[in-house]
C-alpha cells in the first residue's frame, strides 16, 4: 500500500482548501470592516480557513487512506545546522523578493492600477497584540507549510521535485488572490 499522497489527491486536497476559502470569504464573512477591525471576528475568520479549510482536508485525507503522517506533511527533527542555513537563505532572499515587489508596484501604477495591501485590525493592548501576532505570524504559516511545503509538495513529488517545487509554488501564489503579488508570491515560495 502506497504511504504518500498522490499528484491526483493533492490537486483535489488544494482545490477543496482553494475553493472553501472563496466560499468563507464571498459568502460567510463578508463585512470586511468587520473583518478589519473586530480582533474576535479575525480570529474566527483566520482559524476556520487556516485551519479547518486548509490543513484539516489534507490532513482527514491522509488519516483516511492509512498514510503516513510524518511523510505527507514532511514533519522531522531538524539540525541546528539546516536551521542556521534556512535562516540564511530566507535573510538573503529578501532583497529579491523586496526588489520583485517594488518591481510590481510600479508596473501596477504604469498599468493604471493601485497595489492593494492587506488590512488588519490595530492592537489597542497586549492581549490584542498577542491575538494579532497568533492569526497573522503563526497560524498561517504553519497552515500554509504544512498545506504546500507538506501535503502538496509531497503528492506532485512522484513527478520530480522540480516539478513538484513549481506547481507548489504557483498554487501558493495563486491560493492568495492577489494578482498583484502573484510573482513576488511565486518566488518566495
């Protein structure tokens, strides 16, 4: 019996999370100000697409078919030294990626167009802070890694790991909805 998802289940696994999320967004949290400046209602919002609608699918999928865990969401220990390293890539990335985003703006205001940005809610105390800090730095990160970086890196593996590492990575970019971001997106993947 296989132990990994397949290329089939991982485009089904990040259809269901892409689609879901359109629908939570278009249909079940639609008063942006809201969205935008009620702490509760962000965390609610945050918590049910990060993690009931993109790593629960992947992961009940998983659990359903007998596959390994550890190996689909590619949970193991990591050295120091792999740390210290992916540390440093993702330091020396940022000039690029900043360049690639500047680079985007201003196609965007040539083309007409205002670069959108993302509105959050203010932290008005520490707890505020913390509530913040959780929906924006934590969740989704974890979520989204463990979503591409995890289950779909995985199931596009059996077709080369390059091919595996782009399709990850223009579905990342394309699971944001930001047209704006999409190349910027694409590259930090």
């Amino acid at each position: 019996m296989r132990k990994t998802l397949n290329a089939a289940e991982a485009g089904w696994i990040f259809l269901f999370s892409y689609v879901s999320g359109i629908i939570l967004s278009g249909y079940l949290f639609t008063d942006t100000d809201r969205l935008h400046t009620e702490l509760g209602y962000f965390l609610m919002y945050v918590v049910i697409g990060q993690v009931g609608l993109n790593l629960l699918p992947a992961l009940v999928w998983c659990k359903l078919r007998g596959y390994n865990l550890s190996l689909n969401f590619k949970w193991r220990r990591v050295s120091l030294k792999v740390l210290m390293l992916s540390l440093a890539v993702y330091a020396l990335s940022q000039v690029p990626i900043l360049f690639l985003h500047q680079l985007t703006e201003i196609v965007s205001l040539l083309l007409g167009r205002t670069y959108e940005i993302s509105v959050y809610p203010m932290a008005e105390h520490l707890g505020a802070l913390f509530v913040l800090v959780l929906c924006i730095g934590i969740i989704p990160p974890i979520c989204e890694e463990l979503l591409f970086r995890g289950a779909l890196l995985t199931g596009y593996g059996q077709r080369g790991q390059w091919f595996a590492a782009a399709v990850s990575s223009l579905l990342f970019a394309l699971f944001h909805d930001n047209p704006y971001r999409l190349a910027e997106l694409f590259a930090s993947a």
